[in-house]
C-alpha cells in the first residue's frame, strides 16, 4: 500500500509544540486514526463529523497497536523539528511559501486550493506552516504522509 497524504488546520497559538500536542488528543479522543478507522479520507469534508471515539488508553498503545503502517494520522508526529524527519512537524521551507502562494503569509485558502508541498514531504514526515488573515497569524496547517 502507498503512503497516505493527510492536513489538519488549528488555530493559531505561539507554541507549536502545544498545538501539536492538542491536536493530537483531539484526533486521538475522536478516534480518527488508524486501526479505529483504518483508511481516513482527508478530501471527504465530512471527515471531521466522523468520531467513533478513541479504542485505546493512549496515544502510544493506539501507535503501537498500528504496527509499521502507523496511524495513518497526526498521532504519528511525535515533536516539532527543526528539520525534517521520521515522526517530526517541520517548517515548510519560506522559499516553497513564496513560490507556491506569491506570499510568505499565505491563506487558509489558498492552501487548501494547492497543497503542491506535499511531493516534498516523506512517509512519516509532516511539514506545518502558519496561515494568516488580514495580515495576522490565524492557523497552522501540519501535513504530512502515513508510513504505509
């Protein structure tokens, strides 16, 4: 099986490090990660309407019960790096900002028109970058593939 692409937008709060760590357990406490549901459609909008609960104690027995496809899921993106890397949210690089959207402040919008960065990322790596509206912070997106 191939490598499964997957997006989540937060809001914006200065630490990314704890906006991973929240979206994590919101993923994990709604139960959308694999095996709980073993293929996640991040194109369907009515994704985020799909909350079968989680059907582990925690993130780290759900990771490990997901065996080497991993979760399919932000759960697999364990710290933020400052560089790209199995487990690791990195910045996406300020030059693919440009080149992609014309703008080192892009929109929620026109990320989610163009999502062209995500040839560049990896099985098991995931890229965020800051959103903004009117000119300020407003979201972060982290993207990234499966492991499988």
């Amino acid at each position: 099986m191939g490598a499964w692409p997957y997006w989540y937008f937060v809001p914006y709060e200065g630490d990314l490090r704890e906006a991973l760590d929240s979206l994590r357990q919101r993923e994990f406490r709604a139960g959308r990660y694999n095996p709980v549901v073993r293929l996640l459609n991040f194109s369907d909008p009515d994704l985020a309407n799909q909350a079968p609960g989680a059907r582990h104690r925690t993130i780290e027995q759900a990771i490990e019960d997901a065996g080497a496809d991993g979760t399919r899921s932000i759960l697999d993106i364990r710290h933020v790096s400052a560089e790209p890397g199995l487990g690791a949210a990195s910045p996406l690089d300020p030059d693919t900002i440009e080149e992609l959207y014309g703008t080192s402040q892009p929109t929620r919008a026109m990320v989610e028109q163009n999502m062209g960065f995500l040839a560049e990322v990896g099985r098991g790596e995931c890229v965020y970058l800051v959103l903004f509206h009117d000119g300020k912070p407003s979201e972060i997106c982290f993207a990234g593939y499966s492991y499988d």
